[in-house]
C-alpha cells in the first residue's frame, strides 16, 4: 500500500501543489445476532478506500477512491486539485500549516485471541447461553422478559497515512463489541434496558466481560425494579449521576460542541451549531467543579488510538 500511497504523492507533486498527503483505510467487521432466541444471519462486511487531500496556494480540495488502482489514484489527485483551484475563488481566509514534527511510525495491536479465528458457531452459542440466564430469571421471580435483542462482533480498523512533509504511519487496531437489549414487565409496568460495550483487543476481551453473568445481574435488578420500585420525589431535589448519564452528559453538552467543523461554522445545516465560538478557546466553559478530560490512548478503550 505504500507504493500506491507514493504515487498518488509524486502525481500531486507534479501539479505543483503547496501540500498533499494520501490516506488509506480498511474496515472489516463481522457480527452475530440474537432475536428473542432467534439467530440472525450473521455479517460481515468488507471496505477500503484511499483519500487524497490537497492544498493549492492558499485552498484545500480533497477526492477520494473506493476502486485502488493507479488510474484512479490519478483521477482522484485531479479532482482534489481541480476542487483546490475551484475554491481559491471562495476562500476568504487562505489556509495555512503549523509547523509540526514529522513521524513515522508503525502501530499494531495483536490480540490474544484472534476474533477472526472465532467462529460465528461460538458466538451465537455465547449469546444462547446468555438468552437462556434472562429467561431463566423472569422465570424464576415471575415476569415476562421480552425484545430481547443480543449481538457480538469485532472490527479490524486498518490506516495508513502519508504526506509531502514526510509524515509515513501505519496503523492496525482489533475492536470488539457487544450489545444487549431486552424489556422486563410485570404488574403492568415495564422496563428496558439496553447496553453497548467496547473495546480494543480481541476475543479475550469479550471473555473478561462475563456476559452471562452481567446480564443475568441486570435482569434480575430490572426486575427487582419493575416489581418494588417507587416513583421519585416530585418537588426539586440533588441527583448523583451514574457513569452512563454522565457519558451521555459529556457526549452532547461538551463533545458535539468542542467539535472544531461546529466552532467554525461548517456544519450548521447538517448537525447544528454550538455554543463555543472561536473566541472561547484558552477560556474556561462552566463550572470548575468538573474537569472533563477526552484521552485516547488509554489501553484497551474502544476509542483507543495513537495517531
């Protein structure tokens, strides 16, 4: 992938671009799915492609191929210079580069358990044992569990990136994931619970979390919920979160608005605005009783990444 990688570099170079870089990713992914006890037909899905981003005078032009051959590599470098050059008469604020070290660097994550090597046969029969502890707990404290929705799969994300400063990195990381959603009633009252989970690694991961015995604790908590809970205090009164809210807090009310495409102005008809502008950067954003931090190089996080 390199060589192709270089090509599309020497083609932007002849055009006498200010700057490119070429970058190519790979997604596989495969899953298995349980429906009220049901298989589904299990996936997988294959996608690659090759990006071509350009910087000509002071405007940037960006193409992209989904078919990697050199024919289309060079079609793409002239669509993204061809766009440079349309948006030279637009640009108001011409675009300039930060000063940055260059690396090159190769990151792999191998996992223990290889989930390729994982057949669909074994993780339909994880999510049948599973099915089996939910229906065994309604039974056991009389409710009725129904929508009963669980699914297991993995990811392999593959990324290279280069560019004419000389930037060469290449990146392979192993995603599993889970998925469970199911509705506990009784008594004319009814509860769901739905849960995703994620992480970088392989089939291991997936054998640490101990399904089986998480959603079995969860039905039985739901239920225990549907049957004896009380509604809460109506008048105003002080909450502690759980970190699932709190992850939800943080995603809307902080995420979606530090989100740079937002601040400019790029993506109000497709997503909506924000309330940080640009004049707030280096600025404190409400209370100083919470500090939130977004970290993606902590080991193992499904949002793990380096570069």
């Amino acid at each position: 992938m390199e060589d192709i990688l270089n090509y599309a570099l020497r083609m932007a170079s002849k055009m006498n671009v200010k700057y490119a870089e070429a970058r190519y990713q790979a997604n596989m992914y495969e899953e298995s799915l349980l429906k009220n006890g049901v298989p589904e037909i299990s996936s997988k899905s294959h996608s690659k492609g090759i990006g071509i981003r350009v910087i000509v005078n002071s405007a940037m032009g960006f193409s992209s191929t989904s078919t990697i051959t050199k024919s289309k590599i060079e079609e793409a470098v002239k669509e993204a210079v061809g766009l440079a050059k349309s948006s030279l008469m637009l640009t108001k604020k011409g675009i300039n580069l930060s000063e940055e070290t260059m690396h090159s660097d190769k990151v792999v994550i191998k996992p223990r358990i290889n989930p390729e090597y994982v057949a669909s046969e074994s993780r339909l029969e994880l999510l049948k044992i599973i099915d089996d502890e939910m229906l065994g707990v309604a039974k056991k404290m009389n409710v009725k569990v129904s929508g009963r929705l669980l699914s297991v799969g993995y990811s392999v994300v593959e990324k290279m990136i280069m560019n004419t400063d000389g930037t060469n990195i290449y990146t392979k990381l192993p995603y599993e994931m889970a998925t469970y959603s199911f509705v506990i009633s009784a008594n004319n009252r009814s509860l769901q619970r739905y849960e995703n989970m994620g992480a970088t690694g392989g089939w291991e991961i997936v054998e640490r979390w101990l399904l089986d015995e998480k959603i079995r604790e969860e039905a039985i908590n739901i239920s225990k919920a549907v049957l004896s809970a009380k509604s809460p205090p109506s008048d105003k009164i002080d909450v502690i979160l759980g970190s699932e809210i709190v992850g939800i807090v943080c995603h809307e009310s902080t995420g979606h608005p530090s989100e740079a495409d937002r601040i400019l102005g790029r993506e109000a008809a497709q997503a909506g605005e924000t309330y940080i502008t640009p004049e707030l950067i280096g600025k404190q954003i409400g209370s100083k009783a919470v500090t939130i931090v977004d970290n993606p190089v902590i080991p193992g996080s499904f949002g793990y990444y380096v570069y």
